[in-house]
C-alpha cells in the first residue's frame, strides 16, 4: 500500500449526542487498523479507496478540505482515484458522522473532519477554513422551528480579508 500502513490500537472517543444517539470522535487513527475501525464503527466497509482516503483525512489532525484537495493529496501519494470517488466517499462519510460538509459561497463545499458543535472564520482570498471555539460565539433570538423538527446545528462562518 502507498502509505506503509503500520498496524497498531487505535484510540477513539465514543461519546453520546443528545437524544442519546452515539457520537464518534477521532482521537487518534494515525494507522491503517485505526483507520479501517474508524469506518467499521461508522458502518462502513474498509475498501482500498476509502482507507487511502481516509487516512489522509483522518491520519494527523482536523482538517477542511475540498475533493478537490483532497484528490489532489491522493494522486500525489500514488493512489489511483477519480475525482467522482473522492466525492461520493466524501459524502459517504459525511452521511456516516465522520465529516462535516460546510457550503461557503453557495457552489464551494468543505468536508471537516472535526464534528463538534464549533463555527469557523473564512479568509476569503486564501480560501481557507480555521476553527473557532464552540463557545466563543452565541446565537441568540431563534426562531422556534416548525412543528416535528429540531434545530441540529448552527454554523456561522465569520469571512475575513488581510489588511
């Protein structure tokens, strides 16, 4: 394999969302067996492309990126995937819990791969994505939601310019 998977115990966070469903957190998945658990608790079988790929959204740390990075991360690392692959895994995963998909400027979607309750600040000309603490923003003055529906999540992306 490309990335000289190495096997060793992976250290996950299982932790519960409210209403009691579980919630995955990825403390660590820097090997293939970490990553190939990752998906397997996900409900996911462990194929070659999700595993190249997920190791490479799930090997260091949290993460946004494009398809577009990361197919581009995968054919430098000598994986054989098309871009339509790296998508449909990408939302293989988001409809996992593994990754967040975040829509900024309507067509240009980011995949985090932290799924904790946090906003973001937006550099506009560099096109890149930074965390902010979950609670370092409040939202108050919601409207109440329509009758059998919950609010699951706000995101507030703060854009920011240089200068």
């Amino acid at each position: 394999m490309v990335f000289g998977w190495r096997a060793a115990d992976p250290k996950f966070t299982i932790g519960k969302r409210r209403g009691g469903k579980q919630k995955r957190t990825l403390k660590m998945a820097r090997t293939h067996a970490g990553v190939a658990e990752l998906l397997r608790e996900a409900g996911l079988r462990p194929t070659r492309q999700r595993m190249a790929l997920g190791y490479l959204l799930f090997g260091q740390h949290d993460r946004h990126v494009t398809a577009e990075i990361l197919h581009a991360e995968a054919v430098a690392a000598g994986e054989r995937v098309s871009l339509a692959t790296v998508y449909n895994t990408l939302h293989q995963f988001k409809h996992a819990g593994l990754l967040r998909e975040l829509a900024i400027e309507g067509a240009k979607a980011y995949f985090d791969t932290n799924t904790s309750n946090h906003n973001h600040f937006y550099l506009e000309r560099e096109g890149q994505l930074m965390d902010i603490p979950g609670d370092s923003i409040r939202v108050d003055g919601l409207p109440e939601p329509p009758l059998g529906t919950k609010i699951s999540h706000i995101d507030v992306v703060v854009r920011l310019t240089k200068g």
